[in-house]
C-alpha cells in the first residue's frame, strides 16, 4: 500500500453527504453531513430529498474536508468515489462531482464500491490482516464477508429480507418511538422484559448463514396490536418491553449466524463487524461472545468510520489501486453492485440487480 498517495474520498450513497482526506492510513480529514432533519417527517429516507440535498451540499463538504486537511487541490493524486450500491440519485451526484474534479485536477478517477469501503475499515483502523470475517450490519446492508484481499471478497449469508438497521427503523414507528429506530429501540430494551414476549427467530432452523428479519418485525407488529386490543392502548413499559424482545431476537440470530460463519470461514484473524448497528451494545456483547469462544479478537471501528463516511472509500481505494487500472469518465453509477460476483445472487433481488 502507497502511504504516500494523498487521496479525496467522496460518498453520497444514501442520507450522508461526506468527504474525506486520506494519506495512507492518516485521516487528514472526515466531513459527514446528515439529513435527519430533512427525512424526519416522513418516517425513512426520500430518494429524491436525499438526491437533491447531495447535490447542493457536496462542493461545501469537499471544500471543508480540504480544509480541515489544511489541504488544497494541488495536494491531491486521485480522487475515490462510492460508485454503488445505493440511491442512485445520490450516488449520480458523488460520482459526477467526482468525474469533474478528476478531469480538473488530471488526477485519476476510482470508483469504489460502498460495501468494500466498510469491509476494508477494520485495516484502516486496526491493520487486521487477511483474511478476516466481516458482519456488516446496517440500515441498509447485513452480510457475512470473507476478506481475503483488497478486491476479494466471498459472501458466507445475509438477510433474504429487511436489514437489522432497517427493521430498527420499523418496528420503532409501530411501537412509537423516535426516528432513528435504532438508538431508540436501545435506550427503551435497558427499562425492559426480554422475555415478556416470545418473539421468533428467524432461519435458525435452517442451516447455513442466511437471515431474514421482515418475519420478526410481522410478529413484533402483531404483538402490538394484541396488547392494544387488550388494553386499549401501549404504556411506556410496553414498549419498554417490545424494545428488549425485539433486540434481543436479533442479537441472538446475529449471534448464531455469526458462530456458523466462522466455521465455514477457516482460520481467520480476526471477528469485525461494520455498520450503525454495531453500536448497538447487546448485539456487539453478542458478538464478542463468539469471537471469544473462537479464540480470535473482536475489531469493531470507533463509530464514525462504522456508519457512512468517505475515509473507508478513499482508504478502499489506496488499497485497491496497486491491483487495478483508473476509472474512466465513462464510470457509471449503479444501485446494485454485489462485492461477491461469484456467488449465487441473494432471494429478494430486484428488477436491477442483486440487492447483495
């Protein structure tokens, strides 16, 4: 890997507008903007909402990172952007900021894809070597990643359905809580009855590493309506108590999804996991449980490089770049764009692609 190369990074995937300055592993600078604010009305993330506030908000965050970097554009030898998957609305707006500056500056172009950046994260900030299980685990992802290489890359499971952080979300609006679903559900399941309910877990029946949470989330929502029917209503215990069922079903199934991944992986280094929901403290306790019975360290990245941001795609691409040529201006955007092209495609696939 060349330390030397200075790197802007740029990603616009879904609701985060971020821009970073790498050198090598040295993060110069890390600049995300939310959009909390602009989605909260309408309980998720509005494609054409999120596309328009990248594009009036990128320039702003790329000069500010460079600042931050005590930086300018003459320092810069290439210039990384998440080319998929995502909104592609937003995604547009990245990879054709992108394109400019590289043809301005004549600096090479790389577009990276967003899961790499967060499979790659645990060498940025930890210098695990290969190969390692990833459990990325988000909003919008959740898959088990073999990383064997900075382009190599084998899918092990993943949710056949909604993502954990996704599923957060949504039962967090049944059940009345504030957006984001995830913190909340959390803060709720401390005042709560894990085993008030008896929620399912979902395909630990079947053997192998895939998920499913949208089966989970049903059952949530028709435990709910079974309370209100009884009682006309949810307390704040109630809800307490759904909170602490529901993440603790997903926590278990995480847990042994994991252990099974592990034993199909060999002899890794490490256990990482990646995404907003590696915050989440049951589920990371969870998971240390199985890299400890397995002898092997738990590498979790501090929080900022685990949720969206545009180190982990510059960093993917100081990687990568030693094994593979520039993009060219003909670099497109794409809302699909599986890490593993080997592996039979996901169930739940869309019209576009593998949601894997």
């Amino acid at each position: 890997m060349n330390n030397d190369l200075t790197v802007l990074g740029i990603e616009s995937s879904c609701d985060d507008t971020a821009a970073a300055v790498l050198r090598g592993r040295q993060v110069l600078s890390s600049v995300v903007l939310g959009q909390t604010s602009l989605h909260a009305d309408f309980g998720g993330v509005v494609p054409e909402i999120a596309a328009r506030a990248h594009a009036e908000k990128l320039d702003g965050v790329v000069r500010q990172a460079l600042a931050e970097a005590g930086s300018n554009t003459c320092d810069i030898d290439a210039i990384a952007v998440t080319a998929g998957p995502g909104l592609i609305g937003g995604v547009v707006s990245g990879v054709m900021l992108a394109k400019g500056l590289a043809a301005a500056l004549d600096v090479p172009l790389y577009g990276v894809n967003h899961l790499a950046g967060h499979a790659l994260t645990p060498r940025l900030t930890d210098a695990v070597g290969f190969p390692y299980l990833m459990l990325l685990v988000s909003g919008g992802h959740c898959q088990f990643l073999l990383v064997s290489g900075p382009d190599e890359f084998r899918r092990l499971g993943g949710t056949i359905d909604d993502a954990p952080g996704e599923a957060f979300d949504k039962v967090a609006r049944l059940i009345g809580l504030p957006q984001p679903g995830g913190p909340s559900i959390e803060a709720a399941a401390k005042r709560g009855d894990a085993q008030r309910f008896a929620l399912p877990r979902p395909l630990l029946d079947r053997d192998g590493c895939d998920m499913s949470f949208s089966g989970l989330k049903t059952a949530t929502l028709r435990t709910r309506d079974k309370v209100i029917s009884e009682k006309g209503g949810l307390t704040e215990q109630d809800q307490a108590d759904l909170s602490a069922g529901f993440q603790a079903a997903v926590a278990d199934v995480l847990q042994e999804k994991c252990r099974r991944a592990l034993a199909a992986s060999g002899r890794v280094t490490a256990l990482c996991v990646a995404g907003g929901v590696a915050a989440n403290q049951t589920i990371r306790a969870a998971l240390e449980t199985v890299s400890d019975a397995n002898d092997i360290p738990f590498v979790a990245p501090p929080l900022a490089l685990c949720t969206d941001n545009a180190a982990m795609i510059a960093y993917a691409a100081i990687e990568q770049m030693q094994n593979r040529n520039p993009d060219g201006m003909d670099l497109s955007a794409r809302p699909r764009m599986p890490l593993d092209t080997t592996s039979q495609s996901m169930l739940g696939s869309g019209k576009k692609g593998a949601k894997a």
